[in-house]
C-alpha cells in the first residue's frame, strides 16, 4: 500500500517552455501533497504544500508564479514549472500524506520516485 | 545553525558491522522523527519512524530518539552491502501544520 507515482520520470526541455510533472496516490486518499527539489548533493527542500481544493502554500523563496501547483483531487496534485531555465534543472519529487489518523503527527509521507528535469 | 543536522559522511563500515548514523535538531518543539533511505538516482524510502523517547526496533534497524538532548540516532545491525545508501533525517516541527525538514544526510558505504 501507499503507493505514489509520478509522472514523467524524466524530462527534457528547453529554455522558456513550461513542463508539467504529475503526482498521484494509487491506492489512498492523499488529504496533503508536498513538492520537494533536490540538486545534486543536496538534500530535500521543500517547495510547497497543498491540500486537496486548496491553494498551495509555498516556502519562503519559491516564486508561486513560477511553480504552480494545482491539488484538485485527492489523488492528483501536479507541479508546474513556467518559462523554466537551466537553474531549474533539479530533481522534483512529490510526498503524499493520508492524514487519515486521530493525530497528525502519526502521518507518514510516502514518496514518489521523483522526475529529473533537465533545462537546455 | 542548521534547522536538522547530519554528519555528511561518507562513514564506512565492514559487511557484518554494526552503523551508526546520527541527527540533531533544533527546534525543541518537533514531534515527529523520521529516517529516510535514499539510493543515488531515486526517492527516499522509509525506514522507520519514532514519537516517543527511548528506543524503536524493526529488524536489524533501531531508532534512538531522546528530545531533551534533542537527538534521534539510526542503528543498523549486521550491516549488508545493499544497506550503502544515503540516509535523511527527517523532522517534523508540526508548527502549524505538516512541516517536514530534512538533514542533508550521511553516505554510508558496507564494504564486502
């Protein structure tokens, strides 16, 4: 159980055009979805978190204009990267949390396999 | 300071050895404490989660959590060459809402 996949798994594009990554919970209700970055060597940075029907909330520094993020099912959340650039080549991987349990704090994020953009 | 630190590593241990990785953080007010297992290329995976003070066993993994020191330990037993991986520390400060921050990890490599 708690599967979530993403799709593309790796995209290539080039500069100024926007691509879409895609999230999905397979076999639960995912009540949150979180979009993290991760370049080279680095660890996870979260961008965002959005709830099913809500507008996304972003972390300080992530331009919202620039990653949209639309949640508007609870088995869908997608990340869009607009006029994307070189330095927005990274590692994009999307969590999911059911926050089905009495208390939140129990609710684990399962991950996604992640999509590799490269921008020419 | 760092919000959740790791030794970066690489630490290095003989197939058979027991691995110790660790973790700080500093916010006191973090309730939930999670270690993460990321191959090169992929997404983490779960290893294991811990709430409370006190040990946590699963396997040939035990999480080691005590909050007044602020610290939250992985042990793995009978180390396999397969176990080579980076490991995340992951905290959740649960400040308003679901607020997961990651350390930046260790590199562990099991020689054979």
């Amino acid at each position: 159980g708690a599967v979530v996949s993403q799709h593309p798994s790796r995209v290539i594009c080039k500069s100024g055009t926007s691509v879409k990554i895609e999230c999905r919970s397979l076999d639960f209700q995912a009540t949150t979805m979180f979009w993290y970055r991760q370049f080279p060597k680095q660890s996870l940075m979260l961008m965002a978190t959005s709830n099913e029907g809500s507008k996304a909330t972003y972390e300080q520094g992530v331009e919202k204009d620039k990653f949209l993020i639309n949640h508007a099912s609870l088995t869908l959340s997608t990340l869009t990267v607009t006029s994307a650039h070189p330095e927005d080549s990274s590692f994009y991987i999307c969590s999911a949390s059911e926050g089905s349990g009495p208390d939140p704090i129990y609710d684990e994020q399962f991950f996604g396999p992640g999509t590799r953009l490269t921008v020419l | 300071q760092k919000e959740v630190e790791q030794n970066s590593g690489p630490l290095s241990v003989p197939e058979g050895a027991i691995a110790s990785l660790n973790c700080t953080y500093s916010d006191r007010g973090s309730q939930s404490f999670f270690w993460y297992r990321q191959y090169s290329g992929k997404s983490p995976e779960l290893i294991m989660s811990i709430y409370s003070n006190g040990d946590k066993e699963d396997g040939r993994f035990t999480a080691q959590l005590n909050k007044a020191s602020q610290y939250v330990s992985l042990l793995i037993r009978d180390s396999q060459p397969s176990d080579s991986a980076t490991y995340l520390c992951a905290v959740n400060r649960w400040s308003n809402n679901n607020d997961m921050r990651f350390g930046a990890g260790t590199r562990l490599t099991v020689k054979p």
